[in-house]
C-alpha cells in the first residue's frame, strides 16, 4: 500500500480520554489569588453575576416567506374551464398511425422520394465507411459512461430476479450515434453548406390544435433538429392527391388515448425566434426508447404507434414553424413547409418526409402529405463477444441517406 500524508496521522480520541480518566480525581489548587486581589481592595465576582443575559427578541411571523402549496384545483392560475387533450414525448396513440393520420389531416403517399432527395448517389472517400464504424463502436461499446440499466424479465420465469446490470443506457446510445453523424455529415458537406446549417438538441415544441370541438396540445422534444437558412422544395403541389382517403377508424374516436386536463398555457412554443437566420426546420432525429414510451395498458408498443408518434412529432415541427413564418392565427399556408425526418432506435433507421399545406385540421379538402421510405438497419450486432468488442451486419446505405437528407435543399 502506498504510504500517504493521511495514513501517517493518527487517531488522538482514545490519548484524550485516557487523559481526562487519569486525572479526573484531581485536586485544584488554590493560588491565594482572591486574597491578593483583596489586599488590592480588588473585588471578585462569580462570572455568572456579570454576564450579559440571554436577551429575548420579539417573534417575527414568516408565514409570508413560506412556499404557498399548489392545488391543481380551480384555484390554481392555470386552470381553464375547457378540457384540453395532451400528447407528450412519452405518450403513443392507441390506434397509432390511422389515428395520428387524422388528427393531423395526413394522407400517405407511395415512395415517390426517388426524384425529391438530391445527392443519391454520392462520391465518397474509402475511409468514411470505417469513420462510422468507429463511430458505432465509440457509440455502443467504447462510452465511459455506466449508469443502471433496466431490470431484466424472463417471460418464462416471472419470479427469478436477475442482477442489476450496468452499461450505457439505448438514449445514451441514439443521443451520441446522431451527435457523431451529424457532424460527420458537416465535415463531408464542407462549410458552404454548414454555414447554413444549425443543429439543435432537446428543442421543446408546444403547438395548440383545434380539430373539431376539441383542444389538442403536443409538447414535444426534437431529440436533435437540424435547422436552415433555406425552406425546403415541397414533395408535391398542394392540390394533388385529393383522391386519397383519411383512414376510417370507427367506432374509436381520433382522441382516443389522450390526457385530458383543465391546468395547461395555450401559448405555441418554437426553440428559435422569428429573427434568427435558420428559422426553417429541416431534418429531425426522433428517437425511439422502449423505457421511456410506453403504451396506457402492459401490451407491446407496435411499429404503427411508434410510427404515428414521429408523424405527430413532425408535424408538430412543421406546423409550429409555420406558424413562427406566417403568422400564428393562419390557415391555410402561403407556401407548404417540408420536413425530413429520421426514426431511430439505435440500430433500424426509417426515414420520412413530411409536407405540411395547411394547418386547418378540420379541413378535408387540403391534407398533408407523408412519404415513407424503405426501412434501413445500420448494424446486426454491437457489442462485446467473449471480451472483445464486435460490429457485425454494418450497412453503409444508412450514413449515405442521412448524409443526402442533411445536403438537401443546400
């Protein structure tokens, strides 16, 4: 053991007691001192005679200074009289993507994106494909950062408790394969195109939605926003597609699943002021964490509901910046906004666009549109194997995409 300032000290309590024990029954000694102060007409008083008694101040009442208990009741400054419907980054819809369909007046178009993306085909360096290994490896295996993971369950055996397990958490994981690619995909842009570029993280997004008799809030969170100086062209012209029929989800009602409350701020929240170069939305990351979203009931969140939560989160982008570009009480948009979006849970990729004409959901007549493109999975398997880190299944079409959503539009 390494011998250090601190182990050469020692421990004095036990020397102090044994000297208070030791001289305990000792005499005091009288120094004649009160007598040669008297020959000195010197007078001695006990100290308890001469000091300052304790002095009593007045009670001061600081009811005032103490925090006043909230009661989300009709007396709280929120609360308002109409109901209003609430859908946060935790939530998913119960009949998924049918009803977020409807309740943002969305029609799905065929993958027609082929002509729409720039850049498909694009002329890359050799190395950037072992770039975003490396990436993937720093990402999944090599990250520092351990916290508790969630408590694994054994279908089969309910009752057996497992140990609790440490390592780097999925959020942790999506948060920094995004960070990392994105800025992969500004150092291959070069600054001509990163310059008009600006990248957001955990951007909050409240947008306040009538459809029909109804009062719907989304307070979202953009998990990573890349932000531009330049809309983006839109995929189709407004007044096409009017053949393509909203689903029909009877007898389920389109709010089905939302919380309602009476305590809520009708105020539209954007992340960047209307004087802000990069104004216009457009690419953003929607993470998805099995931990975090979850369904009302113990059943599994299906692929549908986790692709109606990302319409939501699209169009709650698109509409709020909308908004932010056109004016808060307007309808029908001078211009559509077109937003490009990446689903992701670490490992599968989708990616969508997203092309909002009008913000009147109780308008048939003009609907939004949503192109998906085929699903792309960036690796089969990220992790140690018998002690040594293993990346298997890389895909390289993934960073490609990614990198040809973040130079479009330039």
């Amino acid at each position: 053991m390494k011998l250090t300032r601190v182990l050469y000290k020692q421990h004095i309590g036990r020397m102090i007691r044994k000297l208070w024990y030791v001289k305990r029954e000792r005499k005091i000694i009288d120094t004649k001192t009160e007598a040669y102060l008297s020959t000195l007409r010197i007078s001695v008083k006990d100290a308890s005679e001469v000091a300052c008694p304790k002095q009593e101040f007045p009670r001061v009442n600081l009811e005032f200074l103490k925090p006043r208990q909230i009661t989300f009741d009709e007396t709280h400054p929120d609360w308002k009289a109409q109901a209003c419907l609430v859908f946060e980054d935790r939530n998913i819809l119960q009949e998924g993507f049918s009803q977020a369909q409807i309740l943002t007046n969305t029609v799905c178009l065929p993958d027609s994106s082929s002509n729409y993306i720039q850049d498909s085909d694009l002329n890359l360096p050799e190395h950037v494909d072992d770039i975003v290994k490396r990436i993937i490896y720093t990402s999944n295996i090599f990250d520092a950062h351990q916290e508790k993971l969630p408590k694994r369950k054994d279908p089969e055996r309910p009752a057996w408790v497992f140990p609790r397990d440490f390592g780097i958490t999925n959020k942790r994981k999506m948060r920094n394969l995004s960070r990392k690619l994105i800025q992969l995909c500004e150092l291959l842009s070069g600054p001509d195109i990163a310059q008009k570029r600006c990248i957001l993280y955990d951007g909050i997004t409240k947008l306040n939605l009538d459809k029909e008799s109804d009062l719907i809030q989304f307070t979202l969170r953009s998990d990573v926003a890349v932000m531009s100086s330049n809309p983006l062209k839109p995929i189709e012209s407004s007044d096409s597609n009017m053949e393509i029929e909203l689903p029909n989800i009877h007898p389920m009602h389109h709010t089905i699943g939302l919380n309602a409350t009476n305590i809520y701020r009708t105020e539209d929240i954007y992340p960047l002021s209307a004087t802000s170069p990069w104004m216009n939305v457009h690419t953003i990351f929607v993470h998805y964490d099995p931990e975090e979203v979850k369904n009302l009931t113990e059943l599994a969140v299906m692929q549908s509901q986790i692709f109606g939560r990302t319409l939501i989160k699209t169009y709650t982008a698109a509409a709020s910046c909308a908004r932010q570009k056109f004016g808060s009480s307007v309808k029908k948009l001078p211009e559509p906004v077109t937003v490009q979006c990446i689903q992701s849970d670490g490992k599968n990729y989708h990616f969508f666009i997203f092309q909002l004409n009008s913000l009147d959901a109780n308008d048939a007549r003009v609907k939004n549109f949503w192109c998906p493109l085929s699903p792309l999975t960036l690796y089969e398997k990220a992790e140690y194997d018998v002690g040594r880190p293993v990346v298997e299944g890389y895909n390289p079409e993934v960073f490609r995409r990614i990198l040809a959503f973040y130079r479009n539009g330039n």
